[in-house]
C-alpha cells in the first residue's frame, strides 16, 4: 500500500469501499464501456472536467447520468445547438415589471455535474460562455459573480466526430480546460446483447437505483486523492513526456516530426499529476507509478496535441 503518513488506513479503506460502489453502480446502469467507466470515476476523483467523443447511441448520456445517480448529486443536460445562447446555459437576468426591478435566474449550468450534449453544435460565443464557469468556478451574469457548487462541479462534454454540418470545432482554449477526453466505440455481440436485457430489465424495474454515496463523500474522495504520494522522479516523468510533445525534432522518429504542428501547455503535466493520482488509488495504491501516467498519457494527451497534415 505505500508508506504515505498522509492518508490513514482508515481512509484507505473507506475510499477503495467507495470507489468499488461507484465503480458497480456504473456497471448496473451501462453495459461494457470499461475505458469510460475508469476515466468518469478518474475525472470525478480529480474534480477535473472530461470530453467524450463518439458516434450518436453508445450510453454517454446513461454514463455521465449513472455517475450523477451513484453519489446523490444534481445532474443537467444542456442539449448543445446552433441557436444556443449563453444565457440559456449561465442563466440571465429578468425584469419584474410588478416591482420595477431585475431579478437573476440562474441556468442549468448550476450543477454537480453538468452533461454538454454535442457541444461543437454551440457557437463560439455560447462555448466560451461555459470557460468561466470550468476554469473559474463561477459565471458573471449583470456584472456580479455566482460561485458554481462548492463541493464537486464537473462538465461531461460530449462531441460527434462524423457530423461537421451545423457544427463549430471547439477551440484550442477550451479543449484545453478538459482534464481528459475519452473516445468510445461500439459494443461487441456479447455486449449488444447484455444491453437488451438490460432495457428488458428496466422496464420492470421502474424504480431508481439508490445512491450509494453522497456529494459530500465524493469531496472527501478527492481530498484522498490530492494527498496521493507522487515521487519527484516520476513527476520528472510527466514533465518529459509533455517536453516531447513541444519539442518534436528532438524526441520522435523523423517520420512523425512533421505531423506535430503544436505541443500541450503546461495543464497537460497538471492533468498527468491529477489523473495519476486517481489512476492509482483506482489500483489500490497510496503512490503513483509509471505505468499511471502511461495509461493517463492517451486521454490526457489526444485533445492537447494539434496535428498537421
């Protein structure tokens, strides 16, 4: 288990308890999707957000609502399209004319986790009205600040890859902000078929599954997680990798030099850190090793990297 004086052993054990109910929570609710499962779970222990790309049908939405569902927390959806506004996601103010004064709604955005439905379908300026809220933690709506949910706020953002009609790229600012970004393919036969009877299932049981933590319990989580032991070598580690994505003639082969057109900023060595961490207390260890951050390195790195033809 390590020899970290910062985690007790009580709290050990809490947070492998609990990251196995979440973990079979997930498992009663979607079919396969392992890669999704490890990197929904790794971005909640991070308190990071994550960008999803996939093609239409395949449970992103059931996911990240599956997640919302096993630790009690407030759960949106904001169907992304071209004629979005800012204000419908942030919230804006309405004029009250029976007391001549403004009052503020607050919008959707407003949660702990917070599902963005294809949200390349958004214009630019509806996009950028949500880098606030991910990167400060709050939203300005009338010139004053609303602070988002203390505890645990999270952005699930998904995107299609095969439509580009109607659709706006996200840009490098914004992806960015994503602490990871998984992509996700169809399910085998075995597993198409577990999905029927899993729907078969469900239309029995009306019911909603209990949660099986709060939001309270996911903060303590990820405080566990902060406190994760990372050696100084390993930490070197991250670094060199994100040092070969900027200096590609120095590190690659020279027949990929040429398809790096631009390297990660330095919130890929902070994202390497944060998803190790997780990655490693998923594995029941107190320490984060290499083999962490080579598993961190595609979801971390893929949306971080610009290519050239």
């Amino acid at each position: 288990m390590g020899n970290n004086s910062q985690i007790s052993q009580e709290e050990y054990k809490w947070s492998q308890g609990a990251i196995h109910a979440v973990s079979s929570y997930f498992e009663n609710s979607v079919v396969g999707q392992a890669r999704l499962k490890q990197t929904l779970i790794a971005a909640m222990l991070g308190n990071g957000h994550i960008l999803i790309e996939s093609v239409p049908g395949l449970a992103k939405t059931t996911a990240a609502r599956a997640v919302a569902d096993a630790v009690s927390g407030k759960y949106s959806r904001i169907q992304c399209t071209p004629d979005l506004l800012p204000g419908d996601i942030i919230g804006t103010q309405i004029y009250r004319q029976n007391t001549g004064e403004f009052d503020t709604v607050l919008g959707p955005v407003f949660a702990n986790f917070v599902l963005l439905d294809e949200i390349n379908r958004s214009s630019a300026k509806t996009q950028s009205a949500m880098l606030e809220a991910m990167a400060e933690k709050q939203v300005t709506i009338g010139g004053r600040a609303y602070a988002m949910p203390e505890d645990v706020f999270i952005v699930i953002a998904t995107q299609n890859p095969i439509e580009q009609e109607g659709t706006y790229p996200l840009s490098e600012a914004q992806t960015d902000r994503f602490l990871i970004k998984e992509k996700i393919t169809y399910p085998s036969v075995e597993e198409e078929v577990k999905i029927l009877n899993l729907m078969e299932s469900s239309e029995r049981e009306k019911e909603k599954k209990p949660a099986v933590l709060t939001v309270k319990d996911v903060a303590k989580l990820q405080s566990v997680t902060s406190r994760i032991y990372c050696d100084d070598a390993v930490k070197r580690y991250m670094a060199d990798i994100v040092m070969a994505t900027r200096n590609p003639d120095q590190y690659l082969q020279p027949q990929l030099r040429g398809y790096v057109s631009l390297g990660a900023s330095p919130r890929a060595t902070i994202a390497f850190l944060k998803i190790g961490k997780a990655f490693a207390l998923m594995q029941g260890r107190t320490f984060v090793t290499p083999d962490d951050i080579k598993a961190a390195a595609r979801p971390v790195l893929r949306h971080r990297i610009s290519l050239r033809y």
